[in-house]
C-alpha cells in the first residue's frame, strides 16, 4: 500500500540525513493524517492518497512560480525539489502527444463536434485521464480540438 511505503520512506530519509526528501514525505503524511482525521473521513485507498499527493504537487508548483516572480530563486529551487520527490509516488503523467489521442478518442466516443460539446467531453475526459494529466492542459487541448 502506498501508505506503507510512504512511511518506509521517512524512514529512510531519515537515515539518509536527505533534509529535501524527509520534509516532502513528512508533508505528504501530515497531509494524509490530517484526511483521515477530518470530520466525516473514511479510510483512505491508494487512488486517495494520490490525489492528496497531486494537491500538494500542485501548491508547491504554484508557489515556485510566485517566488520566481518575486525574485527569490533560492525558495522556488527548495519548492521545485520537494516537487521531484513526491512525484516518485504518482503514476506515470502522459505527454501531450498521447492526452491528446485519448481526448480525439473520447470526443469521437461521445460525438462531439463544437466547442458547445465541451462539457460533455470534459467529463469523460477528467475522468478517463485522472491522476495521468493536468485538468488544465486536458481543456487546452480539448478547447483547441473542437474550435
């Protein structure tokens, strides 16, 4: 179970006095204690903790490129690096190339055929490609396919 290795993981970063590597899992477990003890939570499988992961991914992205545009690279280098480790425990995310053979099959599923199609095919799509691409680059690229 990811959990597990996540936890094995500290450990080893531990071990391994990898200051970059222990704070991202450590991040990574905090944000998974933090589901699981939320009002209502349930036990969390793999394809939760993933998304879990993603979110933390994603803020941290989002953060480098404000301290980017603040002129503080030795943060958005720090961000960055944690970015690396944590996406060890994601799946594989596929290039633009193979999104946009899956959304041209999606949209040949649903018959779509203008840009008013769109929502149809964007809920195929978020969900077909969950956890493998971005939301945003899948709209782009839907978006510029039914224009």
């Amino acid at each position: 179970m990811l959990e597990e290795k996540i936890q094995q993981d500290i450990k080893a970063a531990m071990l391994a006095k990898d200051s970059v590597a222990l704070a991202s899992v450590r991040g990574i477990k905090a944000a998974i204690l933090l589901a699981k003890t939320s009002e209502g939570a349930k036990e969390l499988d793999d394809a939760a903790i993933v998304k879990i992961i993603q979110k933390l991914v994603k803020q941290r992205k989002e953060s480098a490129e404000i301290y980017t545009q603040q002129n503080r690279p030795e943060l958005a280098q720090n961000e960055l690096a944690e970015v690396a480790v944590m996406e060890k425990y994601l799946p594989r995310q596929l290039s633009e190339a193979e999104i946009e053979e899956k959304v041209k099959e999606i949209m040949a599923q649903v018959g779509a055929t203008s840009i008013a199609d769109m929502g149809k095919v964007m809920g195929v799509a978020t969900k077909a490609l969950a956890g493998q691409a971005d939301g945003k680059v899948i709209s782009a690229l839907v978006r510029k396919l039914l224009a």
